[in-house]
C-alpha cells in the first residue's frame, strides 16, 4: 500500500561537471515502476536549475535544506516560498548534519517543517540517536523527542506529505549500517508513535525509510524488513551502485 522511496542526499559533493556526468551515466538511466517507488535527489542549490532542466522525468527533485525565515532580507537563506516557486517538491529537513554543525535544535526542525508543509512542499523529515544515546539506551526518548517537535507544528492533514528517514548517527558515512534488525526496531518504534500520537491514517501511510550507510551490499536486505520502506543514501547515491540501490527497492519485500 506504501509506496517506497529512495532519496539520494548528495550533500555538499560535486562540481558541476560531476553532477552533470552523474545525471547522464546514472541518475537518467534508472529504471523502475513509478507505481511502486518514488525516487527523489537531492543536489546543491546551484546545480539544481541545470538538474532540473536535464534530469528524467521519473525523478523527482529535493532540496536539502529551507530557511527558517521567510522570503526578505535574510542574506544567505532560501526560503520556502522559492523553493515553491522554483518547482522543487521535496525538502530534506533535520538532517543531523544540520543538527550537528549548523546548530539546528527539535524545535527549528519542527518550526522549518511546517514551513514547508505550509506551502505545500513534501518533507524527509530527519530523526537519529547518536552513539552515546543508543550505548545509554536513549534511543528511543531521542527519537520520541524529535518527532514530537515536528508534531507540534503540524496538523494531522499535514502528515501525509512527511516521509519520515530514520538516520542513526553513527551510520551515516561510518560504513556501519544498522542491522536489519537493528533498523526495524526502531522504525517499528516511529510506526508505533504515528498510531498513538498522529492516528491510524499515518501509522499505515507514513512511509518510514532508513539511511546510514546502504549501499549496493546490504539494501536487499534492509528492505526486507516489514517497517522499512525505502532509503535515504549518501555516499552510494553519488556512484553507479545508486541504481542497484534503487533496484532492490523496486523489487521489494
Ligand atoms: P551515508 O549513506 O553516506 O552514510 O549518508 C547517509 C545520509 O546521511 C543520507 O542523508
């Protein structure tokens, strides 16, 4: 009923002739059946018009990042409103490298989400424990925390355009990936809260994908996993293995 989803964070990687050759050798010659999967990529915001204007029409455009603030004079920041207006549909929001090195708290998260939301953009919403939470049994109060912030702000409507990416921070670009089991614990965790704080709607719509190192190697298996509906990649998304990655997703369970 879900349908999955592959988002490919490309970060700040790339020059422009890599994401041009990216495009061309990988990104534009992906194959899947649109009616079970959704791909989504996500360059920086200066290669996004040459994307936009070059990239196949099954692949849909993110951003990876929004302002806070809305469209005026906050030098620096793309709002909302432009990314609206630019025709991207998909936000990357609460990514922990944005927790981490840009100082963003639940709160900015939950406040940016709904930003978003509120111009209709469609939202990966970013959760994850660090290793010191999961080593002291924390995970699962990090995660309550994080996802409580974005319900503040949101109306329940507003759910169905939140796919929610579970990303462990010690997985992300560590070459450590969550077991599988590992994985649907916590994301059988996140199913749970969206029954008992959103409602059934979300609980069964929400799709809820994972990322922290996937690769080629271990997404079949990953996606095995009866909570798990799709990737959010890294690394692996900026080389050729992105498609075997979104293979194993158009395969399935
Ligand atoms: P890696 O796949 O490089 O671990 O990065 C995951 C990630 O942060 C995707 O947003």
């Amino acid at each position: 009923m879900r349908r999955y989803f592959v988002g490919g964070n490309w970060k700040c990687n790339n020059t422009l002739a890599q994401t041009q050759s990216l495009i061309n050798s990988v990104i534009n010659k992906l194959v899947f059946d649109t009616n079970k999967i959704e791909v989504a990529v996500a360059p920086i915001f200066l290669h996004l018009p040459w994307v936009q204007a070059n990239i196949q029409k099954n692949v849909q455009l993110a951003i990876q990042n929004s302002s806070l603030t809305k469209m005026g004079a906050y030098t620096g920041e793309i709002s909302v409103e432009q990314v609206k207006d630019f025709g991207i549909p998909w936000v990357i929001l609460g990514h922990s490298e944005r927790r981490q090195f840009y100082g963003e708290t639940n709160e900015i998260v939950g406040k940016k989400t709904r930003l978003a939301l509120d111009q209709q953009l469609s939202v990966m919403a970013c959760v994850g424990e660090k290793l010191a939470d999961r080593e002291s049994g924390q995970t699962t109060n990090v995660i309550q925390a994080q996802l409580a912030a974005i319900k503040k702000e949101l109306t329940i409507e507003q759910w169905s355009k939140v796919v929610v990416a579970y990303e462990p921070v010690w997985a992300i670009g560590t070459g450590k990936t969550a077991s599988p089991e590992q994985a649907q614990e916590v994301h059988a965790f996140i199913r749970g809260w969206l029954k008992s704080q959103i409602g059934t709607q979300a609980e069964q719509a929400t799709r809820i994908i994972y990322g922290g190192s996937v690769t080629e190697k271990n997404a079949a298996d990953l996606i095995k996993q009866p909570d798990l509906d799709g990737f959010l990649v890294g690394g692996a998304a900026l080389k050729p293995a992105f498609a075997d990655i979104v293979a194993a997703a158009n395969k399935g369970r």
